[in-house]
C-alpha cells in the first residue's frame, strides 16, 4: 500500500470519527456562518459601505482568519493529542503505516473539512450577490498552502505544548487570538496603528487573508509588489510550517517509542 492509499485511509478514519461525534463538525458550520454574518454586517455599518461590499470583504477573511484557523491548527492539535492519550500513536508505531502516511492522512482530513466551509462561507455570502472574482485555482492553492500551515503549526504546538485535550484550547487562544486581531479576521487591518501595522508584517495570517482578499475580489494583479510579497511570505511560511511540523511529528514518535 503506498503513501497515498494509506494517507486516503488515515484521513477517512479521522474524518468518520468527526462525523461519530457530529457536534464538532456542526460547530465548524456554525462558526464561520456566524463570524460571516457578524463581520459582513458590523464592517457595513462601521465603515459605512453598501453590505454588498462589506460581505465581498468579510468572506475571504473570516474564511482564512477564522473558519480554517480554529478547524485546521484547533482540530489538528485535538487529534494528535487525543491520540496520544488513547494510545494510537503507539499502535502506529507496531502497524506497518508509514509516519509520511499519518501526517499525510490528517493534512487530507482537515483539508477536506476546510474546503467545505470554504462552500459554506461562500454559498451563505452569494446571497449578498458576491462571487469569487479571481483565480479559482490560484484561490484553491492559497487555501491549501493556508491549510498546510495551520496542519504544521499544529503539529507543532500538539507536540511540544499540549499534552492533554484541555491543552489545545488554552493554547489556540493565548497563540491564536492575537494572530487573528493583528490578521484582519475581526476587523480590517486599516484600523491598526502604524507601529501595529508592522508588526503585521510578521504575522502569516495576514499575508494569507490579504492574498486571498485580493484574489477573491480581483483588487489586485497577480504580478503586482503586494501581491507577490503575500504569496512568497505564503510559500515561505507553508514550507517553514510544514517542515518544522514532521520534524516535531517525528521526534514525538521518538518519545512515544521509549515510554
């Protein structure tokens, strides 16, 4: 069996044990339905545009900043920590899986879940009349390399930070919250100081909102200096990301293999 059949396989395990336990799974509906209509409707009024706009300018946002952050890096440190405690990484570590497998199946089980809230996100805003204006397949690989950081990040944070289930909340907020505020999935990040607006430049989350709020809405050419300094800090940021996470991944099975 190679690494995609196992991957398919580890994914569609992890993905029906969502389903098991439907209530996290309706939660990730409601929330970025909720953040949508909130964001949508508070930036309308805030700034003083048609809601038409402030929708167009909220989806790409609260999708990026708010429905894939909380499902991908929360339901990734979730996962691998709940596995942990009930053992299955050391029942991994006797079956024939192959680690590449495992990081694998879990990138294809929240990338599922993320491209269906981005349907979601976008089926609930196309009753404010907005489209994606831009390159879907440029839009689709800036949500996967969006994904596949969220996915190392909380290989990352699972590994060296949580050891309990109740971990991953104090630490997706205490790590999170800023990131989103300082990100733009709140409130645009026009509303920031000059010294905050700095700061941003640092923050992945932001160059993922921004490409693909530019993208989503076609306010700026792909080959323009702010578009491609967002999607190089994108790419840089996803193989930082990834990277870091299989190398946190392999030295928890290092771990795990000795207790």
């Amino acid at each position: 069996m190679n690494y995609g059949y196992e991957a398919i396989a580890i994914g569609r395990r992890i993905l029906l044990e969502l389903f098991r336990t439907y209530r996290t799974l309706l939660l990730w509906v409601i929330f970025p339905i909720s953040m949508l209509l909130l964001n949508g409707f508070v930036l309308a009024e805030g700034s003083k545009i048609t809601t038409m706009e402030s929708f167009k300018l909220s989806a790409p946002a609260t999708l990026i900043g708010s429905a894939l952050f909380f499902s991908c890096l929360g339901g990734t440190m979730s996962t691998i920590v709940s596995e942990r405690e009930s053992l299955t990484i050391k029942r991994l570590l006797i079956s024939p899986i192959n680690g590449v497998s495992y990081f694998l199946g879990i990138f294809f089980a929240y990338a599922t879940i993320g491209l269906g809230q981005t349907l979601i996100v976008y089926t609930v805003a196309a009753f404010w009349e907005v489209r994606f204006s831009g390159s879907i397949a440029l839009g689709i690989l800036v949500i996967l390399a969006s994904i596949g950081s969220y996915v190392g990040m909380g290989f990352v944070l699972a590994t060296k930070f949580a050891r309990k289930v109740e971990d991953v909340n104090s630490l997706v907020a205490g790590v999170g919250v800023p990131l989103l505020i300082l990100g733009g999935a709140f409130f645009p990040t026009t509303f920031l100081s000059k010294d905050l607006l700095l700061i941003t430049q640092f923050n992945p989350v932001y160059h993922m909102s921004e490409a693909f709020t530019a993208l989503s809405t076609n306010s700026k050419s792909i080959t323009s200096t702010d578009m491609m300094l967002h999607l190089r800090f994108l790419v840089g940021f996803f193989v930082v990301a990834i990277a870091s996470g299989w190398l946190a991944y392999k030295r928890m099975l290092k771990s795990e293999s000795h207790l």
